[in-house]
C-alpha cells in the first residue's frame, strides 16, 4: 500500500442529512461493466441480488430485475481500479452490488420494510427506519436514490493463498494485454481459469458482520469506538480488516457511509453531502450496449455450450473476432 498505512484508524465520516437538496449537474458518463471480460479484470464481482454464487442474504436469491453484470460509471471503475492497486499483494476487491435499476431499488426497500414490520414495528414506522440501510426507491431526477446513479458501491475484500495468486497474476497479463498471446482461445481460457480461482480460492476477509446486515455493528466504526481494552483477537482482526478497506477507498477518492461499512460512493449526492464536493451524477439508465452485455453474461452464466459455440461462429465467419461489436468478442 506504499505510504498509506494500514492501521490508520477510520477517520470521522460525514453526514448525509439533507442528501436530497444537493444539486446534480449531470456529466454524462456511461455505464460500464466490471468483472468477467470487462476491462477491469482486477476487479472481482458476485453479483449478490442475481444470486451468482447462491450467496444472496434474500430467500428468493434473485430479486425482481437484479442484474447479473456489475455496472458502474466509467470515472467509477477507474477509482475501483486505483484502490485495487493499493492492496496488499494477494487481495482483490469484490463488488457485489453497484448500479441497481429502480425495479431492485423497491424490491430491496420493500424487504427491509416487512423485515421491520415482522419484527412489529409499525408499517409507518417501518418506512422511517429502512431509510437507514436502504433509500427509498425515487423516480426523481433531483433526488435519485444512490445505487440509481452508478455511484454506489457495495464491496469488501477476498485474500488468495500464495499459490493461487501467482496463478492469478499471469492469467490476468494474459487478459489485460493481449498482445501476451494473440491467440482468443487463450485468453478466453484465461478468463474462464480467473473466474474458477476466485470463486474456489478467494476468501473474504472478515469485518465482523455479513453483508446487509441490519444490526449496530455493521456501522463502519462500530470497533473503533469500543474501548480497545474491551477489544479480542476477533474484534482487532475485524477492526484492521475495515482500515483496509475504508484506506484504499477513500485513497483513491470515494466517502463511506457511515451506517454500512461495504458501501462507498463518489460523484452522487450521498458523496456529495458527505464531502462537501459536487455531485456529478444524476439517475442513470442501461444503454443498449449495457443490455447487450447483460444478455451476453446471462448466456455464459447459466451455461456454457450456449455462448461457446456463438464465439466460434464468429471466427468461422470472419475470421477477426474484432469484426463484430458483440462486447465479449470485442474485448478477446
């Protein structure tokens, strides 16, 4: 992490009281993808609302238009890229939710609200209280709800075992310069070997509660503000283990909120408000090329024979898997 150092405590988060009265001016960036194929292969995704790795908090796995790629704007992932850099050798950050379109946005607000009203808090009640862990969902433009923008990122940090990051590290030269092996079906290979190691290797560090978590601990400086006399092993490890995080993010530009130690946004009015800075994205929507995409992981994801004969085509018709603008073909 060069001078940046791992224990520096998590320092005072700001507020985002008055969020909503933040002025937008929209830049225009676009929507891009992380993960598999994309070109921020440092990046690792689970997609935890589609259900990619049967890791999902929510019974059904997959809410109401969960999106299995992983969408930021573009200012964003170059941010993620940055932080990534600052990790410890054998870490990569693993995102597992960012841009949620508005249909995600009320699924989750809705759950949070029965979770409450299970728990017998009234239904109005019920509504004040979920605004904590989840903004309600907004079709205005001046007020988009955080994950709306692109903004937002929900993310924490795996570790791989020496052996397996090494195998790590070459596959991903063989991804991110192609010139390494002009060959597409090695580094489609390559690709399919990174996505096995993260999901059979890497470990998430552990920060002391699970993800969307709606307890006290899961606010960012929860161990920090315990008397260290009252701190075990367990708890320094979680408290060492958030500083990582919170450092490298908020090195390469991002502000956390304060309730959610996973959940770190630049450029909305929730980043806005806290840092006292411009908010630069406003509502954001998929571009075509976004839903291209989407399909194009979808097809991969629920099975293999589906786009492997597709990449095949390709090449028999062209030649040039560059002949086409399909962004998967377009990327090997």
């Amino acid at each position: 992490m060069g001078d940046y150092i791992l224990e520096h405590p998590i320092g005072e988060l700001g507020s985002v009281d008055g969020w909503k009265q933040c002025q937008i001016i929209e830049c225009g960036e676009r929507l891009v993808p992380l993960g598999a194929f994309s070109d921020y292969p440092q990046i690792a995704t689970d997609s935890i609302y589609f259900g990619e790795r049967n890791s999902s908090p929510y019974e059904t796995g997959k809410l109401n238009g969960a999106l299995l790629t992983v969408f930021v704007r573009e200012g964003i992932a170059k941010r993620l890229a940055k932080a990534a850099s600052l990790l410890p050798s054998g870490s990569m950050l693993l995102v597992w939710d960012a841009y949620r379109p508005l249909t995600v946005q009320r699924s989750l607000f809705d759950h949070y609200v029965g979770v409450l009203e299970n728990r017998g808090v009234s239904h109005e009640q019920a509504i004040i209280d979920a605004q904590r862990f989840v903004s309600m969902p907004s079709d205005d433009s001046s007020s988009p709800s955080p994950h709306n923008t692109g903004g937002a990122v929900d993310l924490t940090i795996v570790r791989f075992p020496e052996v397996e990051w090494r195998e790590m590290e070459r596959l991903t030269k063989i991804v991110q310069m192609p010139e390494i092996s002009k060959n597409w079906q090695d580094i489609y290979a390559a690709e399919m070997e990174r996505l096995l190691l993260i999901r059979r290797d890497s470990m998430p560090l552990e920060m002391g509660t699970v993800f969307d978590g709606a307890h006290p601990e899961t606010a960012t400086r929860f161990y920090e503000e315990l008397d260290p006399v009252q701190l075990g092993y367990k708890e320094w490890r979680y408290l060492n283990n958030r500083r990582l995080l919170w450092n490298a993010m908020v090195k390469a530009g991002f502000s956390n909120y304060s309730e959610e130690w996973w959940h770190f946004d630049f450029g909305n009015q929730f980043d806005a408000t806290r840092a006292g800075r411009s908010a630069i994205y406003g509502s954001a929507e998929l571009s075509k090329e976004n839903e291209i995409w989407e399909i194009m992981r979808r097809k991969h994801y629920f099975g293999y024979a589906a786009i492997y004969p597709f990449v095949c085509d390709i090449m028999a018709r062209t030649g040039d898997l560059k002949h086409t603008t399909h962004p998967q073909a377009e990327r090997i």
